[in-house]
C-alpha cells in the first residue's frame, strides 16, 4: 500500500489496488475521537467527467467531525476516457477495501455508509445495488446530495423557471460522455431511478435544493425507495442552487445528523481505542 499524508482536517491520502490499475483514497479522521467508528464512503461530484478528491474536501471534513466518522474520499474514473462502468466498478472496489481494512482503520465493518454529491450521488446510489446484488459489503445507509440520477432526463426540470444553475445541455454533454452507448442509459447502475428493484436498499437522505434542474428526479427516487419500503428522508432546501449545495451548512448538518442516527443511535461509542 502506497501512501502519503497531509496535515489538513487530519487527512491521509493513500492508493489502493483498484479494477484498472491504482485507485486513490483521502481519510478524513475526526481530530477527538478515541472509539471505534463508522466508515463513510464519499464521492465527489463533476458530472462524471471532472472533479477530484480536493472536490469532496469541505462536507467529507465536516462529515468525519460532525457524525464522528473515517471519511474515505474515492477518487473514482472519470469518463470520457473511462466511461461506464468504470466508476462504480471503482465505487465497489472502494467499498470492499474498506470492510475489509475498517478493523485495521479503528473501524466497525458493519458501520459503512456512503454518500455523494452530484455524479457522486449517482455511485452511491449505484453501490448500494451493486452491494445488495453482489452480497456485499452490506451498507447501513445512504445520503444523496443533488444526485443524478437519471440518463434519460426525462424527469428533468425547467431550468429558466428553477433559475438553475445547472443546464439540460450541460447534463446531456455529461451523459453523453459517461455513457457512449444509449442502452447504457437504462442500466440501473448507471440509471438508479431507472431499476425496479428498490427493496432491500440501506435506509436513505436525499438532499436536493430549490434552484436545481435535478431536483425533481431526486426526488422521484425517493418516493420509488419509500413505495419500496426503505425508510427515506426528503430535505430541499430553498433558495440554493446546485453547485451550492455540497458545501451549504445547513445541507451538511443534516447529512452529518441523519448518518449519527444510522450509524451511532444502534450502537453507542463505547469501544476505547489505544490511539
């Protein structure tokens, strides 16, 4: 295992064996914990074709110190020069690397969440399929912060009414690149709001803000996990738009407020590290 370390929000960046070749994570560790914690898989966003572990930096700092948790940041394939399936393939091999090494980490395997924002949205939701079709890892939950979530963009809203910051034409030159081939565009790893089989997926935040074309999908997703019956939470907040979102307070505070409920409320931080 290659690594090296950084100093700010107390993190350690490493690389670990991925699908197509060295995978890179960043750690966030909360600065005062001394107990066994949760693990946190985080996905940055940038439409599939950008973005970067810096991308993820404010809500994967403020997620480690707020839940407690260890934030694992993914540095996942962007597309067009490794499209679909490329990132959730490196999605899932995160999620292993982390059940399998959390115990090594100060960790509890059986505390895994993951959450993103954007196209990061789109893995975690992916993962949690793949998780559940692959009998593994088992995740606890999921927070989805502006996801998207669906290739057709059939449930897209209207951008000039929205005020959006975010265009039809911006996410169909994203779709464009990440999935070359349009029978991808239904596949429900690519398209979670396009699978069927929503039950049995871990219990479910989905954030999403007022100014944003996506909104509406996201929100569809939500009501498809609910009629399956996984417990689902719905916020929108007003007035932000989506390039706002992953790094507005409030967002964070929820997302850090609902992964404490799922992941601490069931087992209390009673588990001393020698650290």
């Amino acid at each position: 295992m290659q690594t090296s370390t950084s100093t700010t929000h107390l993190q350690h960046d490493l690389s670990i064996a991925g699908p197509a070749g060295r995978l890179a994570l960043r750690l966030y560790r909360p600065s005062r914990a001394r107990v066994v914690l949760p693990v946190v898989l985080y996905f940055h966003g940038g439409g599939f074709v950008g973005g970067s572990l810096d991308d993820a930096d404010t809500p994967a700092a403020f997620i480690a110190e707020q839940t407690p948790a260890l934030v694992v940041a993914v540095d996942y394939a962007l597309a067009p020069a490794r499209p679909f399936p490329a990132a959730p393939e490196d999605a899932h091999a995160a999620a292993l690397w982390a059940a399998v090494h959390a115990a090594d980490l100060g960790c509890d395997p059986e505390r895994l969440a993951v959450a993103g924002d954007d196209a990061g949205g789109n893995l975690a939701a992916a993962l949690t399929l793949i998780a559940r079709d692959r009998n593994g890892p088992a995740i606890a939950a999921q927070a989805l912060v502006g996801p998207m979530l669906d290739p057709s963009m059939t449930r897209l809203g209207d951008g000039a009414r929205l005020n959006s910051d975010l265009s039809a034409a911006t996410c169909a030159d994203c779709y464009r690149q990440y999935l070359p081939q349009s029978r991808l565009r239904l596949h429900p790893y690519a398209s979670p709001l396009a699978s069927v089989r929503q039950a049995g997926l871990p219990p479910a935040l989905i954030v999403t803000a007022e100014c944003d074309v996506l909104h509406n999908e996201a929100e569809k997703y939500a009501a498809a996990l609910i009629a399956a019956g996984v417990p689902t939470q719905v916020v929108r907040f007003a007035g932000i738009n989506h390039a706002t979102l992953a790094h507005h307070r409030p967002a964070l505070a929820e997302i850090a407020h609902f992964l404490r409920r799922r992941l601490w409320d069931a087992e209390a931080p009673a588990h001393p590290l020698n650290l």
